[in-house]
C-alpha cells in the first residue's frame, strides 16, 4: 500500500447512515438523539447519571445520593443504594426475554454453544446453591482458575449472586502464580478444571492447584471445586467435584441431569478409589435417593442395600454415611409398601443422623421427609408432625 493511499483513508471525510431500521432499534437512534443526551449531562451530569442509573439498574435498595465528593479523588456515586450485579444480568430478562441468546461460546474444537438467559439463570442458581452448600457465603474470597468456557461465566455470576469476591486467575499461570494469589486472597475456596483445551491439546488445571496447595501456605483453603471439562484427569477430586455437582442440582429441584451424573460418578470413583471405598457408597446412596423421589421403588432398595452393606464394612453402623444409606433404604421400602421394616430402618437411621453434628443436611432433610411421608401414609398425622420435611440442623 502507498503512502498516497494511507494518508487518503487518513483523510476519509465520507459519512455513511445507516437505515432507518437500524436506527429505530438503537438505543441512541441517531445524532439528534445523542446530542440531546450530551447536552442533559453538560446541563446536570449527576441528575443525569442518577436518571440512567434509574432506568436501566434493578435496586434492590433505590439510592438517595448521587456524587459523593468529600474524599475526593476518590469518589462514590449512588453511595447508599444496594443492588446484585447478577440480578441485573440476568433475573431482569426474565419475564421480558427469556429464550434471547445471553452466550455464544466457540470451544477450542470450534462447536459453538448458544446459552439463554433463561438456561444460564437456572445454570447459575445451581453453582451458588452449590457455593452455599460449602458454607461459602457474603465476603468470602475465592479463586477461579477455569478454561475459557460457559462454565466460568456461570461461575462468576454464581460469586456475585452471593456477594463473594472472586479473583480470576488465568489458567496459563503456573502453581507458584495461584498459591501466590491465594495466599494474598485469604481464598476460602479454589473454583477449577480438570482439564482445559488450547490448539487441540489437552492441558491439565487440577494439579495444578494441588502443587500449588501443597506449597504451603494456603491454609485459608476450605474447599476445591472441579467442572469436569474433559475428563481426561482420572483423580478422585473430580469425582467428588461431580458428586457435589449432582447433589447441588437435585437441591435446586432438577433430578433429571443428576442422575445421569450419579451413574458417572459411581463408575470413576469404583475406577479410581475401588468399589469397596466408602466414597462410592455415599454416590450409591445419592442416586438411590433420586431413584425413590422417581418411584423406582425396587432399584433404590437395592441399590441403597448395597450403599447401607458397603458402608457397614467401612464405617460402621453408627456413622452418619451408613445412617443416610438406611434412611435411603427404608424409603425404598416404604415406597413398596413394606412399611415394618421401612419404619424400623428409618427410626435407626434417624436416630444416629440427629446425634451426629456432622451429617450433611440433606441426608437431615429426607430422613424426616421420607419419615413423615410413611407416617402420613400409614394414618399417623401426629407422628408425622413430629418430623418436619425441612430439617436445618447439620452442615
């Protein structure tokens, strides 16, 4: 190219209009349009902005400041008023847009994802629901250091829904980099991958993070969370990464996806911890779960038989794993209509699952769920009541 040419398109005077249509759908349709709003901002700048900020941000708390000068330079606009970043991303498209694309994602192989707003809403409610279940919550500090994906962006949404600070770290830095970012965090929780793709390759994320842990430290570190983005990394971390996942998904009222997820993660766990591990117990008890709230009243029994026998041999008849397997078991038995024994077990498991502070919730929540069903069943309102379906003692 010449330097006659260059200095021509230097010099490109040409307007170009676009059409009426475009216009029309613009959220400043044309010139006129833009000068009025210059000439509002030259003419009140504050009452301006406080205008926009009204008009185009959902308040959970309106604000009654504008421009907050007193520490000047360090200024605060709309000081008093509170509000959720990932409410006004995505809660506020809901009744007007649902199905409107929110994400369009090339993966490194070049499929293209589309994600809805709607989708990506329910996506984000099972992370933070998910985060919250780890007891993670408002001010916590966590660190994510995922691939390029839908999932961290469902990620940090799912961070900014519950207030926690999150520090995204670029998964090309090395271990000494994220132990760095952790320790200078305080992080609570590291938020990562299996795996990730770049040029076609498979690079690995999660041992990454587990050099890094192990360089000391990082003893703020409550929590590791794994997405499961190739399957590649064979580790028992990403098996309970999907065990957590499933469990977060039936939690928000999603059975469907979990069960498939459960059926996973009982075969990697058998592969990569062996089938007599007390870990691969609990996921049978999980899914067993799953299958007596679906009325697959002769699957759950056995397979949360096998749960209950397996974590005999490893724990013991007083833990609360093996309790939650009983539970699971009597429920399956109920649902067979042999209450007897449904309600022996589940008075047994009850009993060890309420004197062990460190059940999990939700093994709290349908031991008196599936108590208070048989109860119900059998003409027994008054022992029903005694057992709510909404447990919230344990963790």
């Amino acid at each position: 190219m010449s330097t006659q040419t260059i200095e021509s398109v230097m010099n490109e005077k040409r307007l170009f209009a676009p059409d009426a249509g475009f216009v029309k759908g613009a959220n400043i349709s044309g010139m006129p349009a833009y000068e009025a709003l210059c000439a509002e901002a030259e003419k009140d700048f504050t009452g301006f902005w406080a205008r926009l900020a009204r008009e185009h941000i959902a308040w959970h708390q309106p604000f009654t400041k504008m421009l907050d000068e007193s520490n000047a330079p360090f200024f605060k606009w709309f000081g008093d008023g509170k509000l959720n970043a990932s409410y006004n991303c995505l809660d506020r498209h809901l009744a007007t847009q649902p199905d409107k694309v929110a994400i369009i994602f090339e993966a490194d192989d070049g499929t293209v994802s589309k994600v809805t707003y709607k989708e990506l809403y329910r996506r984000v409610c099972i992370m933070a629901n998910g985060l919250k279940s780890l007891r993670i919550k408002q001010g916590d500090r966590v660190i994510i250091y995922m691939p390029m994906s839908i999932e961290v962006v469902v990620t940090m949404q799912a961070c900014a829904r519950l207030g926690v600070v999150h520090s995204v770290v670029f998964g090309g830095f090395s271990a000494k980099s994220l132990q760095e970012r952790i320790i200078d965090a305080g992080a609570v929780a590291v938020i990562t991958a299996d795996e990730q793709m770049r040029g076609g390759k498979a690079l690995a994320l999660k041992p990454a993070v587990d050099e890094a842990i192990a360089m000391g430290g990082c003893d703020t570190i409550q929590s590791v969370v794994v997405y499961r983005r190739t399957g590649g990394a064979e580790h028992p971390s990403v098996a309970r990464g999907m065990h957590n996942l499933a469990l977060w998904t039936i939690e928000s009222g999603d059975p469907a996806p979990a069960e498939r997820l459960l059926r996973e993660t009982i075969e990697l766990r058998r592969k990569v911890l062996g089938s007599e591990h007390p870990d691969v117990a609990s996921t049978m008890t999980l899914l067993a779960g799953v299958l007596v709230d679906t009325q697959r009243y002769d699957e759950a029994r056995s397979l949360a038989a096998d749960a209950r026998a397996l974590s005999l041999k490893s724990l013991g008849a007083n833990h609360w794993r093996t309790a939650c397997a009983t539970s699971t078991e009597g429920a399956a038995l109920a649902g067979l209509e042999q209450y007897t024994r449904a309600e022996a077990l589940l008075l047994e498991s009850d009993a060890v699952l309420h004197g062990d502070t460190s059940t999990l919730s939700h093994c709290l929540r349908n031991s008196d769920r599936w108590l208070a069903r048989l109860y119900q069943t059998t003409g027994r309102p008054e022992k029903a009541a005694k057992h709510p379906a909404h447990a919230t003692r344990g963790k």
